[in-house]
C-alpha cells in the first residue's frame, strides 16, 4: 500500500472515508498555526499587507469552502463532491447550482443560477516557486501535541468548529503537477498547516499588487504512527523525525524535516478555466486595457465586462489594468 493515504469526506453523505490515488495524500480541512492553538486566531479577514488578500472570495460549499471564479462560477475540489442544485453561499446569498465541469484534474468548476457581486482574479504565472501565499479554510482547531523523544513534532487535528481562517505559507516546489508546500516550526505567526476537510480552499499569491488565486487545496502528508506497528494517527507536523509513514521512519537529527500539504494550481489549467468561464484572454505583454466613462456607455461595454480584468480592484471610475486578470 502507498504510504500516502486521503480521507475525503463525501459531502453529499456527510461520511468519511479512505481511499488510494496516485499521490493518495489526506484531505485537508482548516488551517493549523505553529505559534498558536488559540481558536480565535486569524478569524478575521487579514488586514495591513495581507488587506483583500482572498478573504473576500471565501464562499461555503457544504462543510467545505469554494471561491467564485466568474460572475456564474466558483471553483472547488473535486473530491469534496457535491449536487447540482445544492447551495453555494457567498458574502450571506444562497445560489443554486445549476452545473460542473472538470478537466481530469481535482479542479471542479460549478455554474450557478444567478450572478456573483465580485469574483477572484486567476493567476497565470508560470513561476510560483518561493513565493509567499495565504491559505484559506474551515474546519478543525489544533488538537494535542504530538512528543518524540521529549520534543514538540506537532500537532493532531482538534475539533472541527467549520470556522474560516486564513495563514500563511511559501511554495516550497512541485509534487507532480501539484504545488508543494512545507509547515516550518519558526516561519512566523501566521505559518499554516491544513488538517481535514480543507480541501477546496483557496490559495492566494500576490501578483504586481493583486492578489490571485493561485491553487485550490488538495492534500496533505500523513498519515503517521509512533511505531512500525502502532496505531495510525493524523496530524500538522513541524518534524517529522522519529515517526513511521507506512514502513518509512523519518531519522530523528537535529534539524526540523517539515511535513507537506499539497495544491492543484491554477496556472497549468488556464486555457481550460477561460474556456469555461467565458473569460476573455489575456493581453498581449505590456498591453494596457484602458476603461473610461465614456467606454462605460459605448453599446456593449460595461463596467462587468472589465470586471473580468480586475479594473474594478483599483477602485476608480476610470481605471487600468495590466496582462489580463
């Protein structure tokens, strides 16, 4: 058996349940902190710096979270399932699904009945490597810590309260197709880790000043046992020294050997998520879209349309903006 395993939980059901895949990782939900298990901590939508930083795309997809992606879409995991006719809900509104579509990756796009009052811009860039991102989720708070030789490894998964939270975290490279990502003991207090049931939330990078979806939340590394044949457990593990995955023991040195959580990023699927969300393609490089009054009452324009390129984000009446949304 692959050493990775995924818990998804069937949202149609409400049950739990473990299966194979080719990463076969665990299904996350909610963000976990290393500096805290305060469940108060990052309920509230970043502020300074992080201000309008994917917060305010956060939608509920049953006990999950999806984000909208078009004035008719959001976009989610696939494997957190879902009908259509069931509810998506945005900033207090109930919309009806009415469709989705997937293109053989985790990325599930669903239509909705109804226009979305603001949606997220996509990020196309083909380098994401080292960049900083913030994570959204709901679910778990953090649970007891987990003790190898006398030393702090991490965390179990806590109770689930389905609170949104958001932290922080760096793209630490690629597992496959998938971004890869590393839960560090000293990166600072909003360093996050995700437990069960995140799957579907939003991962956000800061592109020339806006932020953009970048990655949908997948999996993560586990799970763990204290011995070859000891019970399984699940949980966000700053070291992972000392612990047996499958038949592996990770030695147990000096330095800290973080475990991963995993992301389907957005980039790679562009061209199919235009497709389906009807969105307009990219300008040229150095092209600037310009909107003025005048354009707003030209037949056929209106202030929507450039939604789609985020000119609204700069909050003018006349506003540019620069390679596409």
């Amino acid at each position: 058996m692959n050493a990775h395993t995924i818990l998804r939980r069937q949202a149609l059901l409400g049950t739990a349940f473990l299966a194979l895949m080719f990463l076969a990782p665990t299904a996350g939900r909610a963000v976990v902190f290393a500096s805290t298990g305060d469940p108060e901590f990052n309920t509230a939508a970043p502020t300074g710096e992080l201000a309008d930083s994917g917060w305010q795309f956060q939608g509920e997809w049953y006990s999950f979270t999806g984000t909208p992606v078009s004035p008719h879409h959001f976009i989610t995991a696939k494997h957190v399932g879902g009908t259509v006719g069931a509810i998506f809900k945005f900033q207090g509104i109930d919309y009806v699904t009415v469709g989705v579509t997937n293109n053989g990756t985790d990325l599930n796009v669903w239509e909705i009945s109804g226009t979305f009052p603001s949606y997220a811009p996509l990020f196309q860039g083909s380098n994401t490597n080292g960049q900083p991102v913030v994570i959204f989720g709901r679910g778990t708070q953090r649970g007891d810590e987990v003790i190898v030789n006398g030393q702090v490894k991490g965390w179990l998964w806590g109770a689930s309260d389905g609170r949104l939270r958001w932290g922080e975290n760096v793209v630490a490279g690629k597992y496959g197709s998938l971004l890869k990502f590393l839960f560090d003991r000293d990166a600072g207090p909003n360093e996050a880790h995700l437990t069960t049931g995140d799957s579907g939330g939003a991962i956000f990078v800061n592109d020339n000043g806006v932020w953009k979806l970048a990655a949908i939340n997948y999996a993560i590394e586990g799970p763990w046992r204290y011995t070859s044949s000891g019970t399984t457990f699940n949980a966000a593990l700053v070291d992972k020294g000392g612990l047996y995955r499958g038949n592996t023991l990770y030695p147990d040195t000096d330095q800290d050997n973080p475990a991963a959580f995993y992301a389907t990023p957005i980039a790679p699927n562009i061209a199919w998520l235009r497709s389906v969300l009807k969105l307009a393609p990219s300008a040229p490089k150095g092209f600037r879209i310009m909107m003025t009054d005048s354009m707003a009452a030209a037949p056929g324009v209106s202030i929507q349309d450039f939604r789609s390129h985020r000119v609204d984000s700069l909050r003018l009446k006349s506003a540019v903006t620069k390679n596409g949304p």
